[in-house]
C-alpha cells in the first residue's frame, strides 16, 4: 500500500480454533504488539468459511474517483478460544468524502461443527474522524477497532466515549464518556488493553468548520480501569518541549523550483505547526512496566513528530523527535544527482531532497504502523518518508527515548516479533514500490518507472526478517507474475501481467511459535514462510489489487485469520 498511489489489501479469511482464553484480544496480539503466536500454525490449504463483514466494499471500490482502490483499514480479528469477534458495517456509503454515513459495530461468532456461526451483534455510535482534501488529514477510511479483556469487550464509540460490552450476551455493561456528547469529538485508533486490564485509547476534538485547516481544539490519552475509574490526560502535557501551536515548523520546496534542492545552500520555507496529537489508526503499546508509548505530530504539518513515552499514571516520561533522523536522501536511496529520478545537480549527499535536510520520520492518519515493544524494552516503530519511492523506514529507540538506527521500509506496517535464542528477530513485509516517482510525482523529473530508471533498486517485494539492529537476516521474494481470478464455479482463470511480482498486502502478520510466518499479498495469495526464507506452502483466494491492507491473526490450533476484500474466512488444514 503505497502513499501516493494507494494501493490497499481487504477479505478476511480464518484458519481455525481452539479453547483458549483471549488468543488474540488487540492489535498485534499483546499489548506490547508483538504480532507472535504460542501457537504452532497449520498448513493453509482448505478455506472452511467465508463471513462478510463490509457489505460495501464494490461502491467502496469506485468512489475514489472510478480508480478501483479499497481505501478502508480493517480491524484485526480478535480470538477468545472458539469465539471470534469482528466488526462489520451497516447503514449507507455514498462517497468516499462521507464515509460518517455508515454504522459500526462488532459482532461474535462462534466456531463449531465446521462453521462460523453468528452469536450476537453490537451496533456503536461510534463515527471516523472527518475526510481530508488536506495533505495532512486521511484519504482511507479509519481503522474501527475495539480489544477483549476478561469476559468483556471495549468497542470505541461516539464522542471521545468506548463501551464495556459483555461477551456472553452482546450486551452494554457501561458506556463511559470522558467527554460528553460533542460531535467533534473522535475516540480514534484501536484500543489496547495492559496487563492489569486497564483499557488506553486516544481521543482528538476538531474545529468543526475546518478541521484539517484549522488547529485542533484537544486532544487528550485516556486510560480506563477494569473498575471503570477514568483517567485523562491533554496532550499537550503529555508533549513538553515539542513546538507549539504557533510556532513554526519545517516545511517544503514548491513544486516549481523541481529537481530539489533548488540550490546545494537552500533554506525550505517554514509553516504553522499546530497542536500536536495522535494518529487516528495508531495503537498506543504499553512496555510489561505500564510505560505507554504512541505516536504524536503536529496537526498541520506531519514533518514534526514524535514517539512519546508515557508514566503509568498519565504524566510525561520522554519524546524522542522523530525529525532529521536520516541521511540516506539524496544519492543514496534516491538515484545519483542529476540524473533521471535523482536530485538536482550538486546537492548535499544524504539530505531529504524537499528540505535539504536530514530525512524526518512522517506520520499520517492514514497509516495503522503502531509502536512495538521488544523483548529488550527498545521500541520498534514504522514512519513514512517519501524520497524512498514512499518505502517509509523502521525505526528503533532504546526504553529511554535514543535513537538506535533504522531499517529502509517503515510504511503502513506493524512488525512481528519472533524469540528465539536469547534473542530476537523483526518480520516484516518490505515492499520496493514502483509506478511513483522516486521522490517526487513529477514524471519527468521523477519517471514512474522504478526498475527502468532505477536497475540497482528495482521494484521488489519481499517478505524480511531482521536482527535487532535491523541488519537483514532473510528474505523472500514474491516472484508469481500471474493475476488470477476464481470463477463462480470453483475454477481459476490466471494471466500473466506482473512482471516484477506482487506486493505483501498485510499491515501486521502472525509469527507462530517455530518462526513460521503467515503474511497475505495482493495476488491474492496467503503465502507461508519458513524461518530461512523458504516458501513452505501458499493458499490462492481471489485477487486482491487494490484492496486495504488488513492485519492477521492465529488460533491456538494454529489456523489463520486473514483478511481481503471485506470477507471473514476461515483456513487451515484441520476443521
């Protein structure tokens, strides 16, 4: 799933069940994020069920302008022995640009006698942050996203609010509203639950008439005990140090002065930072200590943000800048200066070329990478940059904030972690993006054409195994070059049109206890990795161009969930 060019993965798909309690409860599994199973994971060879969950996703499809893509992020199904809980979609869809016309909500289900069978439904008040013409504001639709916790599920809602759902019955225990009923008022991203049940989730209010224009009116973290007693804090208490409101930020070179930088000495112009706030599809982790970590960037330029750590007890413990952190810019990971797709003539080895600075690690709405915690205390987080063909970079900071290096593809993805040895390994998808400039959407400045301009660094896409430095470990490359399709008849019609293979299209795979990892790709394929980068075995579903980019989860027998197109199934090799 590129930025710029929007390509998106979204059916669910389920590989089996067993009993268990809480086998998959939030994003990423665990409250640190982790994305590991205990489990040892099943062939993918047999679909056992098929659930729809987004009854939207054709109008979806062609509302971005006819141009086909599935801009929605989904939730990660949750686990609870043989019961699944997912959310599903009812009401009207209309437009891209009023997506608050649909209704929410999640529903159980149970797995028996071979079928996923339908328990209960709970409809939420629950509404996505607004949609934005803006560059700083979401073009995908927002993740909905509640987490389990004990015989209860927290399901965001209206107004800054969640509710305490029983899993028995489907029923509201509790609506709890730190903020009464203002419309303007956003529970946003998916919600995590720690160690001692307490429920922590991120809350923004907007100016009504603009909201992307204007400066946000609060944005706030809240943390709910299992008791119900609510705690909250501003974010701006949470951000010391960080640029206010009115100060100014760093900005960018106009289009007309391309190739950038239009001098070796230039100075980019600043702009208006904004209130900083959190990310409507980031999941804060929380480290085993109750150490709170999320994303934070200022509302009206996403060039200024940071990783913040947060005391138990909602007061500031550090934020680390995520700002010039980089120096593989220009001639580095862009093609050589001067020529086609590489800065202009002269320019400063390293820098960003839209800044002629040291690369900044960007956050978006749009993107659901959330931080790890890893089993060292560092914290592993995904940002984008966009002079890498929009690749974003990994970055990793130690318990106390330092910086420690990066990895040179960070975007939209949620890392797992797999333990082995004494030590670690990060899984991740890696894809090499083509069909979008090299840092820029000028096509004659930048040609689109990645593996002509650039045959050192063609488009690729890889499933990439680390060590904790982030020093490649394995690879392995999705190479199939066909586009198939299953026709109603059960039978699959293929042609041959992707020469350079298909990208990984999951924002968080599963790792199951041996290292084995279960990811999905836009051909339409689960694909099943050993440790070493040897392909054990793949499950063709239907293809999935242009589909959201969809999370995975693992049963404690080891089947998969998997998701693409707005569908539920369930697949693995034993019912």
């Amino acid at each position: 799933m590129k930025r710029s060019v929007t390509l998106l993965c979204g059916v669910l798909l389920v590989y089996g069940l067993a009993a268990q309690a809480d086998e998959w409860p939030q994003w990423g599994q665990n409250a640190r994020h982790t994305g590991t199973s205990s489990a040892v994971g099943q062939r993918a060879r047999q679909i056992f069920a098929d659930v729809v969950y987004d009854p939207f996703v054709d109008i979806e499809k062609n509302a971005d302008n006819g141009a086909g893509d599935l801009l929605v992020h989904y939730q990660a199904p949750l686990i609870d022995g043989n019961d699944v809980y997912m959310m599903f979609k009812t009401g009207t869809y209309t437009n891209i640009t009023t997506w608050e016309t649909q209704t929410w909500g999640e529903k159980k289900y149970h797995w028996g006698n071979g079928q996923l069978s339908e328990v209960w439904s709970f409809t939420s008040d629950w509404k996505p942050i607004p949609y934005s013409f803006a560059p700083d504001g979401p073009v995908w639709e927002p993740v909905f996203h509640p987490a389990a916790s004990g015989s209860v599920l927290y399901v965001p809602g209206a107004a800054g609010s969640i509710y305490k759902v029983s899993k028995s019955t489907g029923a509201a225990l509790a609506h709890i509203q730190p903020f009464g009923s203002d419309p303007d008022t956003f529970t946003i991203g998916p919600l995590t639950v720690d160690l001692s049940g307490n429920v922590v989730y991120q809350v923004v209010k907007f100016d009504h008439a603009d909201p992307y224009g204007n400066d946000v009116v609060g944005a706030w973290l809240v943390k709910v005990s299992s008791g119900g007693s609510v705690q909250t804090a501003t974010w701006a208490s949470l951000t010391p140090g960080a640029p206010r409101a009115n100060d100014r930020c760093q900005g960018t070179f106009s289009t007309n002065q391309l190739p950038f930088p239009p001098r070796p000495d230039a100075k980019a112009p600043t702009v208006p930072c904004g209130s900083q706030r959190p990310l409507s599809g980031l999941a804060p982790a929380v480290a085993d200590d109750g150490t709170i970590y999320v994303g934070s960037v200022a509302h009206l330029t996403e060039r200024t943000s940071f990783l913040v750590a947060v005391n138990p007890n909602l007061t500031p413990k550090w934020l680390s800048p995520l700002m010039e952190r980089l120096n593989d810019g220009c001639n580095v990971t862009v093609p050589p200066n001067g020529t086609p797709g590489g800065c202009r003539t002269g320019a400063h080895t390293g820098v960003d070329p839209a800044t002629n600075r040291p690369g900044n690690g960007r956050l978006y709405d749009d993107s659901t990478a959330s931080p790890i915690v890893a089993p060292d205390g560092s914290i592993i987080f995904g940002v984008f940059t966009r002079y890498n063909f929009d690749q974003g970079h990994l970055e990793r900071f130690s318990s106390s904030g330092q910086f420690l290096g990066a990895f040179l593809f960070g975007w939209d993805t949620t890392p797992s972690i797999w333990s082995h040895d004494g030590t670690f390994s990060i899984v991740l998808k890696e894809n090499h993006y083509s069909g979008l400039g090299s840092y820029c959407n000028d096509d004659v400045i930048c040609p689109p054409d990645r593996t002509a301009t650039y045959p050192n660094d063609p488009e690729a896409y890889f499933l990439t195994q680390l060590s904790p430095n982030m020093n490649v470990q394995w690879r392995w490359q999705n190479t199939n070059q066909l586009s198939c399709t299953r026709q109603p008849n059960g039978s699959v019609t293929c042609v041959s049109d992707h020469p350079q293979g298909f990208e990984f299209c999951v924002n968080a795979a599963v790792v199951d206890r041996n290292g084995v990892t279960y990811v999905n790709s836009e051909d339409g394929n689960v694909y099943v990795v050993r440790q070493g980068g040897t392909l054990r075995e793949s499950l063709f579903l239907d293809l999935a161009i242009g589909a959201a980019y969809t999370p995975v989860s693992m049963f404690a027998d080891g089947k998969l969930l998997t998701q693409n197109d707005g569908h539920l199934f369930v697949v693995g090799d034993d019912d």
